[in-house]
C-alpha cells in the first residue's frame, strides 16, 4: 500500500516513520504527480499551497482553499511573501462560480489586500448577486483588490524559480501575471483527476463537471476515507513526535481498515444508510446543506431528498439536523442501546475513536462501570438535542464521547455535539429542571487516559 | 392671504450669512426653561431650531417650545420627525403651528426609537421626509390637504430639511438632496461637520447639480465641551469626526477653550464655502456658550429686517 | 416562507400546569423549514415536559401528533381523534396555525409554543432573517427586489436617512442598510435613475392599518350571499 505525504513540514519524517512502522509503502512529496501515481492514502503535513496545472496535465500541489479554513499557518506564509509580490486568486468554475465560494474568495482577497498586498483576483464570472456578495466585493475593491473577469486564463509553473504565471485575456486586453502564490479552485477536466478525485471527495458529473458545488477542492478537510490532515498548528511544540504517533495510530488503522474489501458495505451493514421519507419532508434542503460528504441529491418528482448511497458514509448527521424527523437509517445491524434506565448516565461514544478508548477504560472504572448505559454512534454530532431531550426523562447525565478537533471524518461533529450538548442542557436549567447535564468528551481511540480522567471526574462529582 | 415673511428667510433671500442654533427643550413641563434658552440667544441668532424629541427622548413638543421662544424675541424654526406622527397629526400640527404665529419648519426622519428612552414604542413613519416635504409644499401652494379635500387657509411655512454628507453611499445622500429640494424644501442644514476633505467632495457633488442655487445651504457645526464630549460624537452613527480633533482635546490644557477655539476655526473654513449662505451651531449640552461663539466668529450683530 | 422561534422553554412549561394530559401538535411545514415547531422541536419539548413532571412527582402524560400543515381543515381532520386525545393542545404552529386549531375546536384550549416573528428565508442553514412586510402592495419592482418597507427599520420609501454607514443601519451593525443595498442593486441593473423618482405617501390600507385583511376569489368561492 502506498501512502503519500504532502507538505513540507518538520512533522514529515515522523508521519513516514510511522507509515513504515505499519509496513506500508511512504512517498514524501512536495505535489502529486497523478499521471503516474498509485495512491492508496493521502496524509496532508500543510495546508496545500499551490496548484498549477501545467500544460501536459500533470500537477504540482494542490488546490488551496479559499475559504475561511485557512489557517495560522497558511496566513503566516502569504504574510512573509515580500511586498512587491502580488497575490493571485484564480476561480474558474467552468460557467459560473457558486455564490457561497464567490464570497469566501472575495473575503480572501479583502483580508490579504488589508494587509498591504497586491491581491488580483481572477474570475469568469463575479457573481455577488446575494446578500452580503455585494458588500463583500464593494469592501474588497475598496481595500485595493484588482478585479479582473475574464474570458480566457491559463496558468503555468516554473519549478525551477517557483513562481506561476497567469495569463489572461478579459475581452479588451491581455495580461500576464507573475506571482508566487496562487490560491486557485480550478478543476479541469482531466482524466487524471478521476482516480485522486475519488479521494478528495469529488466526483465527475455527467456533463464533465466536478462535482463541487457546495465543498470545492478542499484536500485538507476530505471527509473522505484515505485523505488525512495533521494540522501542524495543533502540535504543540516540543511534542511533536508524541502528537504525531497519537494521530497516526488512528490514522494507520483507518488506512488499513478502509483497504479491506467490502469497507463501504461494512458501513451499511453496520450503520444502515439514511433514508428520506418523501411524504415528511418539506424539502428544506437543511440535510442537502449540513451534508459533509455531498451525499444528497434533490428529487423533484417526489419533491423531496434522496441519499446518494455511493457518498453517504453513515454519520448520521442529517438524521440529527432534519427538522421534520424525515430520515430514519434502514438496514443497519443492532448495536442499539442497551435501554437501561436503571442507569443514570448515558454515553454515547463515536465510532471514530472514542468508542474503542471508552471499552478501553471502561473496566477500570470499578464500581461506576454499573452505572453507565452505553450506545455507540457513526458520529458524535448525531446525537441532537431532542434525543437528548428525550434521555434526560430517564438519565441524569449525558455523556457524548467524540473526536478530538479536527480529526472529524464527518468535519465538525465534535462541534456539533459541543453545541448540542450545550442546547439541552440550557434547555432544561431554563426551564428549572435540576439535575441534567450533557458533556462532552473528546478523545481519540489512543487516548485513553483523557478519557479515564474525564470520565471519572464527571462520575465523580 | 397676505404674511410677513419669516426674519430667518428674509435674512437668506437679503443674502445675508445666516446665523442658528438649537433650542432643546426640557424633559419637562417648563416652560420657563425654554424662556431661559430663548433669552441667551436674543440678538445672537437669527432664527433657533427648536428640536422634536431628539434621539427618541421624550421632550417638551417642538411646537409649544418654539411658540415660548419666539415670546423671548428669539424666531423658532420647528422640528418635526416623521417618527412620532402620522399625517393627519402631522398636518394638524402645523396649522396649530402656523395659527400661533411660527413660520420656520424642518422636516427630518427623526432617530429610531430604540435609542431614546421609550423603546417600547410602535414607531409611524406613514410618511417620509421627502413625502412630507412635497405634500406640505403642495399644501402651501395649492391648499389641498393629503387626503385630496381642501384648506382654505393654509400655511405658508418656510420649508427646510437636513443632509448628512458623510452616510454612505455619497451619492446617494446627494441624490436624496436633490429629491428633497424638488420636493420643496428652501433650506437645508448639514449634519455637523468635523472632516473638510469629506465635506469639499459633498459640495462639489451638490453644486454640480445646482442644489446650491435652489436651496440656502447652512453648515452645521457641533461645539464640543470635553474630551468625552467629542468622544462620543465620533460614535454617532452617520458622523466622522477626524481623529486630530480628539488629539487636540487631549493634548489640551483648557478643554473648553480648546472646543471653542475648535468651532470657530472650523466656522472661518465653511463660511467662504461656495454655496453655503449660514451657519447652524448645535451646542448641546453648552448653549450658553453660542453667544461667545458667534461673537468670536465675527457675525454680530445680527441683521435687523 | 414564515419564520418563528420557539418560546422560551420555561414559559411553555409553565403555561402547561396542571394538565394532565397534553397533546403537542407539531407542524410540517413552515416551521419545520425554520427549525422552530417541526417534530424534532415537539420531541425535545416533550422530553422536557415530560422531565419536568417527573421531577415533581406529577403524573402527566404527553404525545406528539405530527400534522404535515395547521392551517388546512382536510389535514388536521386525519389526526383529529389524536388532537383531542386529551387535556389540552400545545400547538408548535406559527400563529396562524394555533387559531386555526382553536377556532376548530373551541371548547379546547389551545396554546402557542411559538413566537411567530415574519416573512422571510434562511441567507445560509439555521439563519433566516426578514424579508417582506405583507404590505398589501408590493414596491419591489421600483427597489431592484429589496423591499425598503421591511428591511428599512424606519420603512423610508425615499432612503436613505442619515444614519446609514458602512452600509449598516444605524440602530444595529448587524443589520444592513436596505437603501444602501438598493442603491447598490439598482447600479448593477442599471436602474439608478429609479431613484430620482419621488415616491408618494403611500396609501397603508392595504396593510394592517385598514383592518384585518382577506382575500376572496369569487370564481371558485361561489357564494349565495351577493
């Protein structure tokens, strides 16, 4: 099995060490050259840099975010590009650039032009049409950001002097740009692009366009099994190395895991794919939208929501967020809860991690191990507050064992249940119900001890 | 129906530089606190506004305080908001008004209500200022009140409204102007002015378009008393108070001087302003100290017409 | 569509006292798009209703009839035996829905879980904010389709006032300025010369203020009474 490793990190020489350690094969690269590449994992050591599509098709990096999930990091490095260097934003979405990443871009640029940097942005089509686009783009041209729509761009790259080159023309002029650092959403049609697609969560629609209409390119947030990302700015530092090993833990079992055959099947078999009731849904597009893994497709005949079983991975997500108690999962196998009410604390622990640390510390916890009722979940942030609201008739506390930040393959679910968490217990302390607390543990499956201590502090009083 | 003019329209259509200030009337029922305020400025203004429920605040009606004044020998110009009222009060309003001889009116959104002391409150705005504007003049001119039935007797007020030149967009408080003044009003007075360069590039835009030769423009200008005083002024929504100002507070030994000193710079800059024909000198919370102002500035003592 | 947002929970709990069987009636529509009174909203009250009793030693028994609309006679036929299978009704509809279901049935007493608040539609998921006023009159061809009646806190039809900055209203930095959005809109149509127009008072009985409203369509309202 081959794993790549992007980035150009200190943290690199652990992560391969690890990798070997697990006897699979480790590639440390600076991009992905998917003309020849044989890719069974992607461990991301930086928020991607740079892509370029050179003329013969192949690649160098990956497309960077342009959204608001860059990071320290990322911003340090365009900070430390020297004055006089310019900064280009290139969108190209084929037709039309969707509003949501418009706007997202256009904040990009606003904040690299505030800080005193010559930001291009370059995009076929500049289309703020809604609510706050326009306010965006009017701030962003304010603080110096040059627009440019164009017909026609192409970008190239010179390896040797690392720095890209964009030409483009906007129907009057040509122009060409030489920058070092492009933040760049092109998705070209390359047949390359299938095989690593397929792990960075996008998907070729029929007419040729890549699916990405609500998450774009976004490599270093794949929810998708088979692309990791350590984020270097949570390593502490000093501790590099057991940070490291902690994660890859997680990280190696989930590679190997996903490698075995039939893993997608083991997903329904276990977890049973959601499915839309069409006569209860009103159609409000909130699991369409709460969706990480773009599992969701409209029906317009049965005016409703429909799963795409390919991309659902199980979470349960939008089970928790449908208003109108819509979905249910069907086919999945019975790891229901254990329903004894004789026990005051519930725990629901995330299958991603923290349930195997709570099995782990589980015995130890002497005489409390017969007090708690347990349930494992697909993802933490699918247990809502009515669930909650519901358990509370019964339990006195809530416990929700989940993933520690931003090791979330659903990407938020740690906040979710944070945020559930805290709705249902305000709930009750508003309406002067003592007693009831939900809480929220995050610990991976390496972690037992965080779990142990927090489990037994909240046991304890 | 025959009238004597307004003294503070006599005194712009004379071409004379005109001179106000603001009356705020009382939290109160007493009417010898509006005769007090009234009495300082005998002589020193030619006209006062008198204000309507300023930031929501309830007050003394404009109407009843500016009707006290004008007993001190000191004209009001009356303030009406389109928050409080609808149109019928409204009109109702201003025959009273006229009736009891006031002759000035300014016609402005008014605060919302939500920064006063009785946010509770339903807020009206039936009608806008521009809408009020051209249905007053309407009024004026053809004795037909808004409802369509007429007025034998209508009034013949001497009509105003406000202009902020630092809202943004610019332009479109520029347009907003021109609608005003198409609407009717005569005169109008700015938002208090602090930043020059700002306010250069709004004159230019209105005097593009020859607002300045259709309507007496006043400057306005606050007079601050304390740091704090300016302090807050830069936190109004819709002002822009340079930052040197407050620099110049700070760094001063007598703070009061400073304010005044402030005012009657900023005062000598606006008057030779192509298209400004007044003054309007907002001194809240100091109104004594307008006298020394205009005084100081050079403009006593006032016409007599 | 109409927006609402749940009451707080301790009122509703109080406003429950002393029954002992309640019925939470939830809707499926509007107020389910806005997260406020669908089904999981009636369930997580439930558990809370049903909590609290317990806590206090009463003996209260609490069910959710889930009605895909409130507002609409052959819907809330379906599940009348359900409704009216107990004390009281906790109708997690907006307004609308609540006197529906009281003007139905009139000897039971029906009560709101719902702050109904306007029209409008969500600018991203769990956000929604105001969007029209149900004036009776719609202007939107005039504003580039930003309603100055409803997104303008004073309802200026010549805007804007003095307070609009940095393209916010002055009474709340979260609220934009609707003129200067329209301004801004009818630049990008190129209808700037809208406004130069001076809009008349306009007429509010088509609001509210003439009294409540209502529509009739006497081509399929056939009525004996002409």
């Amino acid at each position: 099995m081959s794993v790549w490793i992007l980035g150009n990190n200190n943290l690199n020489a652990e992560v391969e060490r690890c990798v070997v350690a697990a006897g699979m094969d480790a590639v440390v690269a600076d991009g992905v050259d998917r003309r020849n590449a044989v890719i069974d994992a992607v461990i991301i050591t930086e928020p991607p840099r740079i892509v370029a599509l050179g003329e013969d098709g192949a690649e160098y990096g990956l497309a960077s975010p342009t959204t608001n999930l860059m990071d320290d990091a990322e911003v340090e490095r365009v900070e430390s590009l020297k004055t006089n260097d310019k900064i280009a934003i290139l969108l190209d979405y084929g037709e039309e650039t969707p509003e949501y990443i418009a706007a997202k871009a256009i904040r990009t640029a606003k904040r690299f032009a505030g800080k005193k940097k010559e930001v291009v942005f370059l995009s076929k089509v500049v289309k703020c049409g809604y609510g706050g686009g326009e306010q965006e783009y009017l701030a962003a041209r304010d603080a110096g950001v040059v627009f440019v729509k164009y017909e026609e761009a192409s970008i190239s790259y010179d390896e040797e002097a690392d720095s890209f080159t964009i030409k483009a023309n906007d129907g009057v002029l040509d122009m060409e740009i030489e920058t070092p650092y492009v933040l760049s959403a092109v998705v070209r049609d390359i047949p390359e692009l299938e095989k690593i697609s397929k792990k960075l969560r996008l998907y070729k629609r029929a007419d040729g366009r890549v699916n990405d209409d609500r998450f774009f390119l976004h490599p270093a947030f794949s929810t998708r099994r088979g692309v990791y990302y350590l984020n270097p700015a949570l390593v502490a530092k000093g501790s590099e190395r057991d940070a490291v090993q902690r994660v890859m833990l997680s990280v190696i079992a989930d590679i190997k895991a996903a490698a075995v055959p039939g893993y997608e099947q083991e997903i329904v078999r276990r977890w049973g794919i959601p499915e839309v009731d069409a006569g209860k849904c009103a159609f409000c597009y909130s699991c369409y939208r709460a969706c990480t893994h773009g599992a969701f497709e409209p029906d317009a005949e049965a005016s409703a929501m429909k799963v795409v079983e390919g991309l659902c991975q199980a979470c349960g997500t939008c089970v928790a967020i449908c208003p109108g108690e819509a979905i249910a999962r069907k086919g999945g196998g019975d790891l229901a809860m254990t329903g004894d009410v004789s026990k005051k604390i519930k725990v629901y622990c995330c299958e991603n991690g923290a349930a195997e640390a709570f099995d782990g510390v589980l015995p130890s916890l002497g005489e409390y191990a017969g007090t708690i009722d347990s349930e494992r979940v697909a993802c933490g942030g699918s247990v809502s507050a009515d669930i909650l609201a519901n358990d509370f008739i019964d339990y006195d506390t809530i416990i929700i064992a989940c993933c520690i930040e931003d090791a979330c393959r659903h990407m938020d679910g740690d906040r979710r249940a944070c945020k559930q968490a805290e709705r249902a217990t305000e709930l009750f302390q508003k309406a002067s119900i003592d007693g009831k607390r939900a809480i929220v543990i995050q610990a991976s499956h390496a972690m037992e001890n965080v779990m142990k201590d927090k489990l037994l502090s909240i046991l304890e009083g | 129906m025959d009238y004597e003019k307004s003294n503070f329209q006599k005194v712009l259509e004379a071409g004379k530089f005109a001179i106000t200030a603001e009356i705020g009337p009382p939290m109160s029922a007493d009417a010898e606190n509006v005769r007090e305020k009234a009495r300082e400025l005998a002589g020193v203004v030619d006209a006062a506004n008198v204000t309507d429920n300023q930031t929501a605040i309830v007050r003394m009606s404009s109407i009843a305080a500016a009707y006290l004044s004008q007993g001190e020998g000191v004209e009001g110009i009356v303030q009406m908001t389109m928050r409080d009222r609808n149109r019928l009060a409204m009109q109702a309003d201003i025959l009273g008004a006229w009736a009891l001889g006031l002759k000035n009116l300014l016609v402005l959104s008014g605060d919302h209500q939500t920064f006063g002391n009785h946010p509770q409150s339903k807020n009206v705005f039936d009608v806008d200022t521009i809408q009020f504007l051209q249905a007053i003049n309407r009024l004026q001119e053809d004795g037909v009140f808004m409802g369509g039935s007429k007025c034998k007797h209508p009034p013949k007020f001497f009509l105003g409204a406000t202009v902020n030149p630092f809202a943004d967009p610019l332009e479109l408080q520029v347009i907003r102007l021109e609608k005003k003044i198409d609407a009717g009003a005569r005169f109008i007075q700015t938002q208090c002015i602090y930043d020059l360069e700002r306010f250069d590039r709004f004159m230019d835009m209105a005097r593009a378009r020859g607002l300045h030769e259709r309507a007496y423009m006043q400057a306005g200008i606050f007079v601050n008393k304390s740091l704090k005083s300016i302090q807050m002024t830069q936190l109004v929504a819709g002002m822009s108070v340079p930052d040197e100002y407050v620099k110049r507070f700070e760094q001063a030994e007598d703070v009061q001087a400073e304010g005044i000193k402030i005012a009657v710079e900023l005062i000598a800059k606006l008057k030779g302003v192509d298209g400004i024909k007044g003054m309007h000198i907002m001194a809240v919370g100091w109104e004594d100290i307008v006298p020394e102002i205009v005084k100081q500035a050079g403009f006593l003592p006032r016409p007599i017409l | 569509m109409i927006v609402a947002e749940q009451k707080p929970i301790n009122e509703i709990v109080d406003s429950l006292n002393g029954f002992g069987r309640i019925v939470i009636a939830s809707c499926g529509t509007c107020v389910t798009v806005c997260m406020a009174g669908g089904e999981k909203e009636a369930l997580a009250v439930r558990g809370v209703v049903e909590a609290d009793a317990k806590a206090k030693g009463e003996d209260v028994s609490v069910s959710v009839v889930n009605l895909k609309r409130q507002c609409d006679d052959e819907f809330v036929d379906d599940l009348e035996d359900e409704l009216l299978d107990g004390d009281v009704i906790l109708s997690m509809a907006c307004g609308v829905g609540v006197q529906f279901l009281a003007d139905k049935y009139p000897g039971r007493l029906v009560l709101p879980a719902l702050n109904t608040k306007f029209y409008g539609a969500a600018k991203e998921l769990g956000y929604w904010t105001e969007l029209c006023a149900g004036c009776g009159n719609c202007l939107l061809e005039k504003t580039g389709g930003i309603c100055p009646i409803a997104r303008c806190s004073k309802s200026i039809l010549n805007g804007p006032c003095g307070g609009s900055q940095d393209s916010k209203c002055e009474i709340d930095a979260e609220i934009d300025c609707a003129w200067h959005l329209i301004y801004d809109r009818l630049s990008e149509l190129g209808q700037l010369d809208r406004l130069n127009e001076i809009y008349e008072p306009r007429d509010w009985r088509t609001n509210r203020d003439g009294g409540p409203r209502s529509v009739r369509k006497d081509d399929v309202n056939i009525s004996d009474s002409e």
